[in-house]
C-alpha cells in the first residue's frame, strides 16, 4: 500500500503518469508496504498465464528474492525509475523515503531494487553515471543504497508512520531496533534474486 499524502498525476507524453507527494513526507517515512491485496506469483505460476498477463506483469511487477512476482494493487505500480531515488527498497517488505519529499514533488525509486531481467537505457541524470538499469544492480550499488537507509532509519521512529500498522510485526520490530542503534540494517543486496538474469 502507498503512503496515502500521494496521487497519480500525468508527468508527460514521454513519462506517462507518476507518484506525488500531496503533502511534506519526511527522510524515513515508509513510503510503502506489501500488503494482504499484493498479488505474489511463483514463476511457474506466471509462466502458465497467457502471454498478455505476462507482459503486464513484467512491466507492472518486481520480483522479490525468491525470484516471486509481486504485483501491487495500487498506485504503487506507477512510482517512476530514478537514479537518485527518494525512496529506497528494503528486505522488509517497505520503502523508506531516503531524503525529504516537498509536496508537489515526485516520488521516485531506482528499478535497479527490483531483480529485472533484461537490462533497460534512461533517460541521463545529473548526478548520476549510470544510463543503463541492470539486472545486476543489487549488487553493484548496495553499498550507496545501504549507505543512504542507514541514514533514513535513524529518522524511522522520529517521524508518523501511516502505514506503520501494515508492516509485519517482525518487521516492525527490526526497524524499530535499527532506529535505536541497536542492531545494523540487513543490505538490501539480501533482496537479490540469485537467478536474475
């Protein structure tokens, strides 16, 4: 589920439609969560669909560690590529915001979290060298996406938490532990599909 100070708007002809912030979320806001209306697939399982839900769910879908299918309900499909996310993935089934959101401004996430299968170009960014999101990008830039969670755990019990009720209590828990210092956060390289590629 999607934070709900968000709304689909049209970004351009390009782009097509995106996620915005309606109101200021705050660094280390949970952005979203997989919930109970998440469809999971294995992959045989989306390997027996007709090829018309197979090519909804490549575009519409990540893939989560275990190499499942996973297809949100919501808006949440909609969260545009970007390589200087706002938002980061974690293996806590929930996206952190990593920086502060304005209202106004897009919500963004790098497709690089999400195990896909074939390589695909951007549009260049500034501040950024990469062009090309990889399969492989779990674990070539974990260590930056690492870098910027810890950072944004700090903030994880500082700031409201509409969806706080939606994450699993072991979860919660961790991420609670993390915001106290008392444990480190798993490396979201723990959220690579091993087969991916």
């Amino acid at each position: 589920m999607l934070h709900p100070y968000t709304e689909l708007r049209f970004v351009n002809d390009q782009i097509g439609h995106g996620i915005f912030a309606t109101r200021f979320i705050p660094r280390g806001t949970v952005i979203w969560v997989q919930d109970n209306f998440d469809r999971v697939h294995t992959e045989a399982e989306v390997r027996a669909m007709e090829p018309v839900y197979q090519d909804i769910l490549e575009k519409y879908s990540f893939r989560d560690c275990q190499g499942r299918w996973v297809f949100c309900w919501d808006n949440t499909r909609f969260i545009n590529h970007s390589f200087n996310p706002n938002c980061i993935a974690t293996p806590y089934q929930f996206e952190l915001a990593v920086e502060d959101i304005e209202a106004g401004q897009e919500i963004t996430n790098d497709y690089g979290f999400f195990n896909i299968i074939e390589p695909f170009d951007c549009f260049p960014e500034e501040g950024s060298d990469r062009t090309c999101v990889m399969p492989d990008d779990l674990l070539r830039c974990a260590e930056e996406w690492d870098t910027r969670l810890a950072a944004a755990f700090t903030r994880f019990d500082k700031v409201e938490q509409p969806l706080s009720g939606l994450i699993k209590p072991e979860f919660m828990d961790k991420a609670r532990a993390i915001a106290r210092g008392e444990i480190e956060h798993d490396s979201i390289r723990t959220c690579y599909y091993e087969k991916a590629g």
